[in-house]
C-alpha cells in the first residue's frame, strides 16, 4: 500500500504583491497526485490593532473580507481546515475570540476541522516595513525581506531580538490553545554561512540561540504541544528543515509530538522534501508523526 503523507502546513496561495485569492482546488489535485493528505494552515485575520495595510493584513495575513469566500471552497470536500495564527501577546484575547468564532462557523458549515498553529511572525521594533504604517505600532514584519530583517537587528540588536522571539514563542506555547509550533527556527530564514562555514548573522551568538530554542522546546513538553519540521527552510539560504537534528532528538527524548509541515503555497510545494525529514526522523529514532483533526491529535507512521 502506498504511503500516505499528511502535510500539515499547506496555504492556498504564495505570497506576492497583489496577494491572490485563495485556491484550494489546485491543491487538491496535486496533493492527490502526491498520496498527500492535506492540513490546511492558512494565515488567519490579524488582531485589528494590527490590521494594517489597504486590505488591513499586513500583506500577508488574511484579511477579514476574505473569510467567506475562503471557507465556502472547503464545503464538500474532506480536507482538513486550519489556521495558522499569528500570536501577539497584547492581543491574544482577542485572537482567541476571533478563532473561535471562525472555527464554531466552520462547524456550523459541516467543514472538516484539522488544528491550529501559532506562529510568530512580527515582533517589537519600529521601521518602516510596510506602507502607511501607523506610528508607534510597536511590531515590525522581519520575515518578509532580508533587508527589513537587518533593518530590525540595527536597530535592536540581535540577542534582544532572539530573546524577544522566544519569549512570544514560550508565551504562546503556554496559552494552551494552539496544537503545533510553527517553524520554531524561522528566525534564521535569511541565515547563511559566510567563507569560513560561520553564520552571518548568529555566529557570535549561537549559544544564547540554541539555549533559548531548547527554552522553547522545554516549554512545548510541559504543555504537550507538538512542534514542526517545517521543510521550507531547505528551499532558503539556511539549507536545512526548520527544526534540527538535535532538537528532534529531544524531542524523542520528552515525547514531544512531531508535525511534518510543508508549509507550501504553491501546487509544486505539497510535501516537498519529505524524503529528508523521513531521513531525519529515522536518524532521531521517531516512529510516528502527528496530525491533527477537530483540534485533537492522530498518529501516522511514514514508513
């Protein structure tokens, strides 16, 4: 019997300027293709205060006019509709409010409920990363470009902003209300090695990194979280899955369930790289993966 592989970190369109509608019928088609089983984790609304840009999503997030139509594309079909959700800890009432209305609609619609995964996708600073940004609000957008992520560490300091990104990531974790971490090392996507193999940015601070992600993932073992093998970072100048040999080691060792993510947004991207993370979760001695269906865990083997 074929393998089936449950992806549980698809989104339905890339992001680019004009951001797109929303797709899922592609998708499907070439998950099926792939024996992918999909976790939908789209980009859900932002808190209002944080609603910024003309379509009030930050250019990346889905803004609140789409909802309807996004949801009415999973009416009748079996995939799996999730959320991946941005936390901000001076919001996250309101996060959790604006979730679970959205997800008690998707019920009432007889939709497929998978899981939610919290991210961290903005974080304290002030530069000017997107356009007609409002004064003071306290949040920038490091992820987007190279250049506004340097912007950020001129203008703080790269151990503040380490520590800031795992401490939104603890405070998340400790919410309770999420069932996956997102990309636990997304902070590195611009990462690269200079000549001598040593990081550009986190050379000089490799060790307040890896103590603070070991934080993060001690943290994920106390509240019974899974985390995720997100295989973008393969696809980035980093060159390796966002999350590393040894932390899924430990992993192993505290019985922290592990997620396979994708985190696609395009067809071509279903379940990219999975013979990589397999090799990975053979080398770490994890049997079993997690995925997730009406916010509660399942277990699935990949060989």
């Amino acid at each position: 019997m074929p393998l089936q592989i449950y992806d549980e970190h698809v989104h339905l369109r890339p992001h680019q300027e004009p951001l797109p509608a929303h797709r899922l019928q592609p998708m499907i088609d070439a998950a099926r293709e792939q024996g992918v089983i999909l976790g939908v984790r789209e980009h859900a609304p932002l808190p209002e205060k944080y609603q910024v840009g003309p379509n009030r999503d930050y250019f990346f997030a889905m803004s609140p006019d789409e909802l309807d139509g996004f949801l009415l594309q999973f009416h009748g079909t079996d995939v799996a509709f999730g959320l991946e959700v941005d936390y901000f800890p001076d919001a996250f009432d309101e996060i959790r409010q604006t979730v679970e209305a959205i997800l008690d609609r998707a019920r009432s619609m007889g939709l497929v409920i998978g899981g939610l995964h919290g991210s961290v996708h903005l974080l304290p600073g002030e530069i000017d990363d997107i356009p007609g940004k409002p004064p003071g609000l306290g949040v920038v957008m490091w992820d987007d470009t190279r250049e506004h992520f340097e912007q950020l560490i001129e203008a703080r300091g790269l151990p503040a902003i380490i520590e800031d990104y795992h401490d939104w990531l603890i405070g998340l974790i400790r919410t309770g209300f999420f069932q996956t971490l997102s990309h636990i090392d997304l902070l590195r996507k611009f990462d690269r090695a200079d000549e001598r193999g040593r990081s550009v940015y986190f050379a000089d601070y490799e060790n307040l990194y890896e103590e603070s992600m070991f934080d993060v993932l001690a943290a994920a073992a106390e509240c019974d979280m899974a985390v995720e093998l997100n295989t973008q970072g393969l696809d980035r100048p980093y060159g390796r899955p966002f999350l590393s040999q040894k932390a899924l080691v430990y992993c192993r060792q505290k019985q922290i369930p592990v997620a396979f993510g994708s985190d696609a947004h395009r067809p071509a991207e279903i379940g990219r790289h999975f013979e990589t993370a397999a090799q990975m979760f053979a080398e770490a001695g994890i049997e079993r993966l997690v995925y997730f269906r009406d916010l509660r865990p399942h277990y699935w083997t990949y060989a």
